[in-house]
C-alpha cells in the first residue's frame, strides 16, 4: 500500500498524541525519577480522549535552530514549622486547615515565580512526615508523638504539590537540638527523653544532643537517610545550629564534661574548641557522602551564620561561629562537602560592620570547589526603613557577583506577606521572568533524552505536543516559538505535555516550535524543532 508522506505524519502524530496521554512516570532506584514509597500519587493524568483528531502541518522533520540561553537562578524560601512560626500557623489546625494554608503559599511562590521550597521538617528531634525513629512533632498536632487525623503525611504532601508547580522541596532539619522550648513538655515520647542519656538541658530550656557523642552523629545520620531514602525530594538542608549560640546557655560554656573527658582519657590532644570543630566536621562529611551514595541526584545544603570570623575580610565585627557555634563553615565550603552554601547575610548593604557586598565576595573567594553559593536575605526584618527596596537591590547584587549561578533564599515565606511591597518588588523587578534553578555539573546523572514533538494544524492554532521515552526523569520542560525571527522561551511543569500555540501574535507570523527537558538537576536535554511553513 503506498502511503504519502502527509499520510504518515498525520499518523504518526495521532499516534504520538495517545501514548502522551497515556506515559506513565517509571520507578527507578538508581536513576532520578519521580518516586515515592509512602503515598500513592494524586497527580491527574491526560485523558486520550480528549486529543482531537486533527491534521498534520506539513514539517522539516530534521530542523535545526540557535535556541537562546534559559534564564537561571535560584529562588528559595524557607517555610519554619518549629514555635509554628510559618506552617502551620498554629499546632491545632485540622488536617484540611494544614493543607488550605500548604496550598496557598505554593500558589503564591508559583505566582511568583520562585523556584524552591526549603521546608522544615525536623525542628527538633520530632517528624513532620511518618517516622519509625522519631515522634511526631507538637508543633504539628499539639502533642508530641501524636500523628495528624485522619493521618497524612505533610512531608509528601508538600513534595507532591511543589514538583506540580514547577518547584523543588528542600528538606530542612535541624540536627542536634533535641527539645525546643516553644515545643510543650518533655514527655516520653521525646527524643530528649528517649536518647537522655546524650541530650543536654541548656539554661534557656531547650535539649541539645551532644554533638560529639558517636550515637548522636549515629542517630542523625539514620535520619537523614532515611528521609531521602523513602521520598522524593530534592535536598537535604541544615540551618546555622550546630553547637548551641552562646545565649541559649545564658553565656556559659557547654556543658559537654562527660565526652570531653572521655575524648582526654582516650589520649585525644586537640584543645577542646579543636575537638568540637572536628566532631561538627566529619559529621558534615559524612552526611554529604551518605546522602550522594543514598541517592546522587539529591543536593545538600548548609546555610550557616554569615561572619565565618571578625575580620574575615577586612573590617567584618560581630559574632564568631568558629568561635562559638565550633562550625568551620569555610572548611566545608573549602572542600565541596555542600552542593549549596547559603550564608546568611542578614545585614543591609550599606552595614558598616557586616557589609553585603564585602561578605558575600569574602565567601565567593573561598568557593574553591564551585559550588553554588547562594546567601540567605533577612526577607523578614532587616534592619532598614525601606525592606522591600533593600531585598530587590540584594537580590540584583547577588546576581552582579555571582552572575550564572545566582541565587538566594528568602528568610521567610512571612517575609513575602506581612510587607503588602515585598512581592510586587520582587515580580516586577528581578522575578519578572520565571528560571530555571541553576546546573549542578560535579553531580553526575544519566543524561537526558531528546523528547519528540508534535504539531498540528488547528486553524488559527497550532496543537502542539511533546514527550520522552524516559518521561519520568523529567521534571520540567521548556518550550520555544519563534515568531518573525525572535525567540520566545516558555518554562513548563512535567506534566503539561501539549499547549495550543496561535499561529500569529502581535502582528507576527510563528515561524518555529522547540522544545526541551529539564531533569531535576537542571540538566537540558537536546532540543527538538520543528519549522512552520
């Protein structure tokens, strides 16, 4: 039977169009999927009956085209749960309640157009997610150890709907403190109780693990993998609490006698600032390396405080976290056991003591290993008469210094709603176009396929679809049309696999249709074009 060529592209593009509809997202453990092992997923998929039986426009099959760069930068912002500071709002909302205010402030980030979550799921030693190692935390049902009805997970819940938005969840845990003083009494059923035998009472009322005890480090690292192990996330991310600020003890030292003895009696020679460092130190090296050797494609992240030392540079003052938190944050950076950095530079541009600028360049100067550095703003409070102007002009500083890999985190999502300013800056100023997060090349992955496309005449549109072989390794795309010559650029979520497209806009005539996939990384795949004739 002889077949003309309209024939066949008219045929296979209705072909292509009901596999589309009909992809399923593959499980694989050792590649970067889109997987869960605690919840089935809600996201709906295309009906394909719904693709309308449409004509072929006739095509350069094999058309190639200068696409131009995708825009890039990171664009995080913390969600605190501990004390009930951002989510949820109160430790006795019903389950319905808790996912209302979810909802909301996924919406407005997308809105937007910001890119990540970093979400607090452990704010001391208790579980915003189902745990086998740790209780429920208070701060989510009011009582420690009691699980949210009817039961959920919040963690998978928050993972599942940013990834249908386009954004990645960061989780965030903090890993020694034990009991916060904002979180009800200690009972049985706390990890201040459980493991009291390493956890500390400091003079303020909180619980601290002991961070140089092996159990500690022990009992933290099986947290963390098992977090990355059983969800989906993106990254794992410690805040600035490693030794206790001196103040939560009411300036006295900690009280570690016990392991600092033991350390002695074993013959240990370092001083005991010395030791700490080194017990902080190769907890952070290990839990980079089990978190990659977990999962590759999972990032790590620290944001510690964002003086390393007074003078580092030159006329930097204030506090010490070598010193006093016993965290030798440059360290870290110095030897790229972070994907990401996060100083947090809480301090306006024009501080005479804590100098943005000045910091931020002091840090980018000891990022041998060309990790992304991507400082904290104090979105919240920082100390000036005009926040939302001082947040617009860190974020396009940040971008001055560190150009392709920018980025920031914004401290907090309260930040972005108590200032009726703060997001019309930003979305009008430097979020006025949507990003990709920024590539991380030391992170190596399966590379992506080329996706196919699809284009239909519809009359005044043009029906246009796409899809992977290996769909389930995408997590974005990102779709290209030329009108007169001039490249428009489109940033898509995962499961948006077909768009109408007007055949003109504006007085212009399309002229080409692209398309690409962005894996969770960041990673592009080739592109596929084709020419509108």
């Amino acid at each position: 039977m002889k077949i003309t060529k309209i024939k066949l592209v008219c045929i296979l593009g209705l072909f292509a169009s009901f596999s589309t509809s009909c992809a399923v997202r593959e499980n694989t453990s050792n590649k970067p999927a889109r997987t869960t092992n605690t919840s089935k997923s809600t996201i709906k998929r295309p009906d394909p009956k719904s693709v309308p039986p449409i004509a072929a426009v006739p095509v350069d099959e094999d058309f190639k085209v200068n696409l131009p760069a995708i825009k890039r930068e990171f664009r995080g912002v913390w969600i605190a749960s501990v004390a009930n500071i951002n989510w949820p709002s109160r430790n006795n909302l019903s389950v319905e309640q808790q996912k209302t205010e979810a909802i909301n402030m996924l919406n407005m980030l997308q809105e937007n157009h910001f890119n990540a979550v970093v979400f607090q799921v452990r704010p001391s030693a208790d579980a915003l997610y189902t745990s086998e190692l740790e209780p429920w935390s208070y701060f989510l049902t009011g009582k420690t150890g009691e699980p949210p009805y009817p039961n959920y997970d919040p963690l998978q819940f928050w993972i599942e709907e940013s990834h249908k938005r386009g954004m990645e969840l960061h989780v965030w845990l903090n890993p020694y403190r034990a009991h916060h003083s904002n979180g009800g009494a200690v009972t049985s059923q706390s990890m201040a109780t459980k493991l009291s035998d390493i956890t500390i009472r400091l003079k303020n009322g909180m619980y601290w693990f002991d961070p140089a005890d092996p159990r500690t480090q022990g009992h933290v690292s099986n947290v963390v993998k098992d977090i990355v192990k059983r969800y989906d996330i993106d990254a794992v991310h410690f805040d600035d609490y490693f030794y206790p600020y001196a103040t939560y003890n009411r300036g006295a030292d900690f009280p570690d006698h016990k392991s600092w003895a033991a350390y002695q009696s074993s013959g240990g020679t370092l001083s005991r600032g010395d030791w700490r460092r080194d017990n902080v130190n190769k907890f952070v090296e290990r839990i980079y390396k089990e978190i990659h050797a977990e999962k590759n494609y999972v990032k790590f992240g620290i944001s510690p405080f964002g003086i390393w030392k007074p003078g580092y540079p030159e006329g930097i003052v204030g506090s010490s976290q070598y010193d006093e938190l016993f965290a030798d944050a440059k360290l870290w950076l110095n030897n790229g056991w972070v994907d990401y950095f996060s100083p947090q530079l809480y301090w306006p541009i024009d501080s005479k003591g804590q100098g943005f600028a000045a910091l931020l360049n002091w840090w980018k100067s000891e990022n041998t290993m060309n990790r992304h550095l991507w400082p904290g703003l104090n979105t919240v409070e920082v100390k000036t008469s005009d926040r939302p102007t001082e947040i617009k002009n860190q974020v396009e500083l940040t971008r001055q210094i560190l150009n392709d890999d920018a980025g920031v985190i914004h401290w907090s999502i309260a930040g972005l709603t108590k200032n009726s300013n703060m997001l019309p800056n930003l979305k009008n100023g430097p979020y006025k176009e949507k990003a990709l997060t920024p590539k991380s090349p030391w992170i190596k992955t399966t590379s992506l396929e080329k996706p196919t496309l699809f284009t239909n005449d519809n009359g005044s549109f043009v029906q246009t679809s796409w899809s992977s072989k290996k769909i389930s390794n995408v997590f974005q795309w990102v779709l290209f049309t030329q009108y007169n010559g001039v490249w428009e650029t489109e940033i898509l979520t995962f499961e948006k696999l077909s768009k109408e497209i007007p055949k003109s806009k504006d007085g212009k005539t399309l002229n080409a249709v692209a398309i690409k996939a962005i894996d969770r990384l960041g990673n592009e795949s080739d592109y596929m074009a084709k020419k509108m004739k």
